[in-house]
C-alpha cells in the first residue's frame, strides 16, 4: 500500500507528525486516527504563526495543515515552512476537495493534499519525502 | 391711494406751487435785472429736486428722503423773495437765502434712510449755523448790496440795524469757515461709508457720494470766489448752479439704477420661462439680484433639513451672511443666502423671489427627488451587499459548524470501522463519539435554518415566531400581538427581522431590565414597536444592523423610527403600508 509506511516499519520508528487546525475538535479526532494508524503526533496548534513556531522547535517529519486558518492560511504558512532549514514533509488537508481548492494547489510548496474526510495515517505516509 | 402716493403727490404739489410763485415773484419785480434764462435755469433746478423728492417718497421707506429732497428744492426757491418788492418778504428772502445749501448737506449725508447717523449730527447741525443765525447777524449788519443779492433799486433791507462793513466781513468768513468744515466733514464722512460698503450697497450710493461730493466742493469753490470776487456774481453764479443741477442728477441716476434692478426681474421672469437645469435658476436669481456670492437652499420638510439643488445637505450659513424666506402658495420652500447689503433692497429681493417662487418650488421638488433617488441608489447597493455578506457568512458557519462535525464525524466513523476487530471497546468508544457529533451537527443544522428563515413564521404566522424570540430572549419581554388575521410575508418577515435585531440590540448595548413588544394595525398600517428601559443613545446613523433594517422596511415602503434619548431607553418603530390587494 505504501512504501514509505514500509520504510518506517523497517525502521521501527514510528513517523512524528504535528497537527495544524484551528479546529479542536478536528485535532482530537485527527490525532486519534493517525496514532491508531501508528503515527506520533507529536504536537498540535491552533494558528499559523504558532505552528511555524511549533514545526521550528519539534522538528516533525510531517506537518498536517489546515488550508483555513485564523490568521493566515495553509498555502502561506507551506511557503513558510518549505523555506525554512529544517524541511518537513507539509501535507495540506481541508474541509473543503481538492476541485474546490485547485488553483492554490497547483503552486504550492506543500507536497500533498488530503481532504479531510478521507485522511488515514497511510495517506499521510504516501507523501513523506 | 396709499399713503406713499399721497405724500408723493404732496411733496410735487408743494415744490411746483412754490417753483410757480418764485418765477411770477421774479418777473414781475420791478428791480430784478437777472435775464429770464436764468429764472428757467433756476426753476429747472428746483423741479427736478421737488420731482426727484415726490420719486423718492414712493419707495418704501422713502418718504423721509423724499421730504429732504423736495424741501431742498423748496428752500432753494426762497432766494427769489430776494426779488420781491416787498420789504419783509425781501428781508425774509435775505435771511434764508443760503439755507439751501444746509438743507442738502442734510440730504446727501441722510442718504439712502433719511436719517442722520450720531456722527453726521454735528456737521448737518454747524452747516444750519451757518446758514441761519450767522446769516441773521449778517443782514442786521449789512445792505442788500453788500450781501450780493442786488445792485440797485431793491427793497429795504426790513432788519438792517447800522451798516457795519468790518463786522459784516468778519461774520462773512466765520460763515464761510463754519460752512467749510461743515461741508469738508460731510464729504469725508460720505467717503468713509463709501469705503465701509458692501459691493451691493456701493452701487445704490455711488451716483450720490460722487456727485454730490463733486457738486458741494464746487459750491464751497463758488460761494468762496463770489465772496471775495469784486467783478460781479454770474461766473461763480454759474458754477454753483450747473454744481447744483448735478445733484438731483445723481439722485435721479440711483432711481433709473433702482429701476433696471427691478427691470432684472422681468429678465429674470423671461429665463424662468427657460426652464433652467439643475443651478440654472441660482445663477438667474444671481444675475437679476447682482449678488454672485448668492447660494440657495431647498427646504425638504420631510427631513426637516436643508439641500442644495443636487440634494445634497446644505451647511448652516455663516452669522454674517444675510438669509432670505422663500414662501410659496404658503409652504416653505427655499432659503437664499446672500449678501446681507441685500436686505437693503428688499422689495428687490421680494419682487425676485416671489417671481421665482414657483421655479423654486419646482426645483425644490427636483433636489427632493433626486435625493430620493440618491438614497434608493445607495439603500439598493446596501440590500446587495448585505446580501453578499449573508451568503459569506452563511458559508462560513456552514464550513465551521455542520461541516467540520460531519468531517470528524466521518474521521470517527473510519477509526470505529478499523478498531471493529482488533479492539472492539475501542471501536464503541469511537461510535457513542460518533453520535454525540451527529446530534451537535444536527443541532447546528438547524439552528442555522432557523436563522436563514424560522419555519414557524412561514408556518403559523408572526404571533408564534415572535414569541419563540421572546422565550428564547435573556430578559423578561412583554409579548402583545394584536393581528385579526396574518399580514403579507413580507412584512411578516420584516418584522420578524425588526424584531430579533432589535432584542439582539437590547441584550447588548442598552443595559436593560425588561422589553416590551407591540404588533398591531392601525389605520392600514402595519405597526412593531420595541421598548426597552435601558440607557438610551442608540444612533440609527451609527451600526449595520440598524441600517439593514431601515433598508429592510423602507424597500416595503415602510418606515423604521428609532427614539433613543439618553438614560430613557430606546423605542424602535416599523410601520409598513398595507396596500389592499
């Protein structure tokens, strides 16, 4: 199903992921699917500014990002992190398809885009650079 | 006949009957030597001040000036009972013989009123000195020769008391000095007030203030030459009547001026026939008023509120600006501003404005209209955009509420599905957290329906729906609708909407302890009220919502009323038409 979930098997350690989202409700959820799916989520925030902050200190290997955000939105905050030293795989997700969402996505620095409904810890993985 | 008319034609009587009997006085004296041109000469000068005074009273408020001028024509006549053969009369004769010259000094300096300012008191009163007690010492002192008035074979001179020459030239210089300041006093008091006019006023007193200051430099020059001259009186003689003759010129000049004033407002009769555009009737009234500084105000009494020809409002005018009614068919209709001199033509400025007044009226009603319809612009542009923002917001609260639950609801769901058999407690766990978001996306679901549209107000009519608002509402409200049966949608929704934003309003800002609602209908109306007994000072210029629902009420032809004194809680109104269908 994926080789990068492989990988990551074989490495015996589990991928370290932090959650971007103004929704808490979303965070919970999300954290519960991707650690049953054996991920780490090893952080949550709520604004952009904080999760660059976040992404900075706890150096994840993936960062899950809302596209809408309080303060700035996901595309911003990917450019951001993209051109930072430390590069984590950025995965953007949204409430809202990627038809929708099109135009933005096609100039992103992100490296994927999962919409909410159908997000899984292997389609996470699918991504890892 | 008015009173104007009488005095008028008094004053034209008073001055041709004394002018009648100065020239037979003249002709039939048997020492007179003076050829009859002159007499013509001189008879001319005295009717046309007597014609000019009888023109003056018929203005109004010019009955005091029109008296002045005929009396200066009057007093000039009197020099011919120098002629007469009689002894007292030619005594008479030689004591008033220069009280004229007084007399117009009077007139010039009461110009345009009558009356004599405080400061131009003292020179009118030295210049009758001058011309009456002075002159009395005189004739006591001297004979006839020696005071001009005839070479040979005139009469006695009825108060000579002892020829006294030294005397009589001493006397004769103080009057002249007297005279002198008297007259060089009033020129530059003449001169002072030409410089203090306004532009308006100057144009009514120029002719006088020119001439007139001419005319009497030139009697001073005549009355000094005749005095010190040995070769005989004709040449000063001439200067000082042709100086003279000038003056009822100058006052007749400001007449012909009064009347092309008035002849403007036939012009401006003619344009009005024209029918101006938007301004074009400022700039005739500008015209036929000579005022370019004229600006008018339409009266809209509706907003009890002042605007320009555009509709836009009009600023209060500056406290030195002069402000003229304009009445039509007994209805406030127009304020001029203008050059507060014009209050000196008055009937120029009534004559303007009641020919005007039916322009005025009629534009009137064009500024009313095209702020209405800069208003309905701009109300139009507002339902637009208030109904882009509910949309915004109506997709945003769908993003973040209904669908962010059935997100993680899905999310929840995957999770529940994936732990069915590895970890089945796990997996109930995940359901019974699947329900509970279920029910808070359903709950949200509708409680956004509810604020697109409430079906009971669809369903069952104003009375429920509001009363569904009033329970839900955190103070206690005082429900009273008093429908027979339900009203038009629309205004139910209306009022609907008046209704929650005004409770919204209240649970914010007044500070309140209770609401009260009314609903009823009256006279074909449609009438909500909403009082609260809180702080008061709500603005209904100030915040969107009280502007959405004006806009609101206003596009069903309705009116919202907003009262909110400060500290005495604030009642909003809506009443809505109710046009039989």
């Amino acid at each position: 199903m994926s080789s990068g979930l492989a990988a990551c098997e074989h490495a015996r350690m589990a991928i370290r992921v932090l959650i971007v989202d103004d929704h808490a409700a979303f965070r919970a959820t999300a954290r519960s699917l991707l650690e049953a799916d054996g991920l780490e989520v090893v952080g949550e925030a709520g604004d952009g500014a904080s999760g660059i902050a976040a992404a900075r200190s706890i150096r994840p290997e993936v960062v899950l990002l809302d596209v809408q955000l309080p303060d700035t939105d996901g595309f911003a905050v990917a450019a951001e992190l993209a051109g930072n030293g430390h590069r984590p795989t950025i995965v953007l997700t949204s409430s809202r398809s990627a038809e929708e969402l099109a135009g933005m996505l096609a100039t992103t620095a992100a490296d994927g885009f999962i919409p909410k409904a159908e997000l899984s810890g292997a389609a996470l993985a699918s991504f890892l650079r | 006949m008015s009173r104007r008319h009488t005095l008028s034609w008094c004053l034209l009587a008073t001055g041709a009957t004394a002018t009648g009997l100065a020239l037979w006085a003249a002709l039939t004296s048997s020492f007179d030597d003076n050829p009859p041109a002159i007499f013509v000469f001189f008879a001319l000068i005295a009717l046309a001040w007597t014609t000019g005074g009888a023109a003056a009273a018929r203005r109004p408020a010019g009955q005091r000036m029109g008296i002045l001028m005929t009396s200066v024509g009057v007093t000039w006549v009197l020099g011919a009972l120098t002629d007469v053969d009689n002894s007292f009369a030619f005594t008479l004769g030689l004591l008033l013989n220069n009280l004229w010259a007084a007399v117009l000094l009077h007139a010039l300096l009461a110009f345009p009123s009558g009356r004599l300012e405080p400061r131009a008191r003292l020179p009118v009163a030295l210049g009758y000195v001058s011309v009456l007690p002075v002159q009395f010492a005189m004739v006591m002192v001297a004979t006839p020769k020696d005071l001009n008035s005839c070479d040979h074979g005139c009469a006695d001179n009825a108060l000579l008391v002892t020829r006294n020459q030294d005397a009589f030239h001493a006397l004769a210089v103080f009057q002249i000095v007297l005279a002198a300041v008297a007259i060089v006093w009033g020129v530059v008091l003449l001169i002072r007030s030409w410089r203090r006019a306004t532009p308006l006023e100057r144009r009514a007193i120029a002719p006088i203030v020119w001439l007139g200051s001419t005319a009497i430099l030139m009697v001073i020059v005549g009355s000094i030459v005749s005095t010190f001259s040995k070769s005989g009186a004709d040449v000063p003689g001439l200067i000082s009547l042709t100086a003279f003759l000038l003056v009822p010129i100058a006052f007749v000049v400001g007449l012909v001026r009064a009347r092309l004033a008035r002849s403007a407002v036939g012009d401006l009769v003619v344009e009005l026939g024209e029918t101006p555009g938007p301004g074009g009737l400022r700039d005739a009234l500008v015209r036929s008023l000579r005022d370019p500084s004229l600006e008018v105000a339409y009266w809209l009494p509706e907003e009890h509120a002042y605007v320009d020809a555009e509709g836009r409002p009009f600023p209060d005018p500056a406290p030195d600006r002069g402000t003229t009614l304009v009445m039509h068919a007994g209805e406030r209709v127009a304020m001029l501003v203008h050059d507060p001199a014009l209050a000196e033509q008055r009937e120029l400025v009534d004559a303007a404005t009641a020919a005007a007044g039916l322009a005025l009226s009629n534009e009137r009603l064009q500024a009313e209209l095209r702020r209405r319809l800069e208003e309905l612009r701009r109300s139009r542009a507002r339902l637009v955009e208030a109904g882009d923002a509910e949309r915004r917001r109506l997709e945003r609260d769908l993003h973040d509420g209904a669908q962010q639950r059935l997100v993680a609801l899905s999310l929840t769901l995957r999770l529940a599905r994936s732990r069915l058999e590895s970890d089945p407690a796990a997996a109930e766990q995940a359901l019974t957290a699947a329900e509970e978001q279920l029910t808070q996306a359903l709950a949200e679901l509708r409680e956004l329906a509810r604020g697109i549209h409430p079906a009971v107000l669809s369903d069952h009519g104003l009375a429920p729906a509001l009363r569904a608002l009033a329970d839900r509402d955190p103070l206690p409200v005082d429900l009273d609708v008093s429908l027979e049966e339900r009203l038009p949608w629309q205004v139910e929704v209306a009022s609907y909407f008046v209704v929650a934003e005004s409770l919204t309003n209240v649970a914010k800002y007044a500070g309140a302890s209770a609401v009260r609602i009314e609903v009823g209908r009256v006279d074909g109306r449609a009438t909500v009220l909403i009082a609260d007994d809180g702080v008061g000072g709500a603005d209904p210029r100030r915040g969107s919502g009280l502007r959405g629902l004006t806009d609101r009420v206003e596009a069903l032809d309705g009116r919202l009323t907003v009262k909110s004194p400060q500290g005495q809680g604030t009642t909003v109104l809506a009443e809505f038409p109710l046009h039989a269908e």
